[in-house]
C-alpha cells in the first residue's frame, strides 16, 4: 500500500487527462509556468536592488569616514 508504483502514477495521469482534458491542463500548465517565471523574476530584481542600496551605504560610510 505505501509504494507508488510507475501504474499507479500513469493510471492516476490517464484519469486527470479524462476529467480535465488535455487543453484545460495545456492552460494550467501555461500559467504556472508564467506565475514561476513572474515570481523569479521578482527575485531576481529584489537581490540587485538589495546589493545596489548595499553598495550604496557602503560608499557613503567610506565618504563620512574619511571626513
């Protein structure tokens, strides 16, 4: 009862292929993949402008150390 066999996972695919059909999976499909691209993005944009306010402060502690 605990292992999932390769069956198992087809027999389980074939029905949600029956219930949803293929071109509403298609969709679904499209759209998690544009919601996991939007979120790396995001991600991506966060961390430079982290390390480009970083860089900033760091440069700005370094002027009014030398004062």
């Amino acid at each position: 009862m605990g292992e999932i066999s390769i069956t198992k996972l087809l027999v389980v695919g074939a029905l949600i292929v029956l219930l949803f059909g293929t071109k509403k999976l298609r969709t679904l499909g499209g759209d998690l993949g544009a919601a996991i691209k939007g979120f790396k993005k995001a991600m991506n944009e966060d961390e430079t402008s982290a390390k480009s306010a970083s860089n900033t402060d760091t440069t700005a502690d370094r002027i009014t150390h030398k004062d």
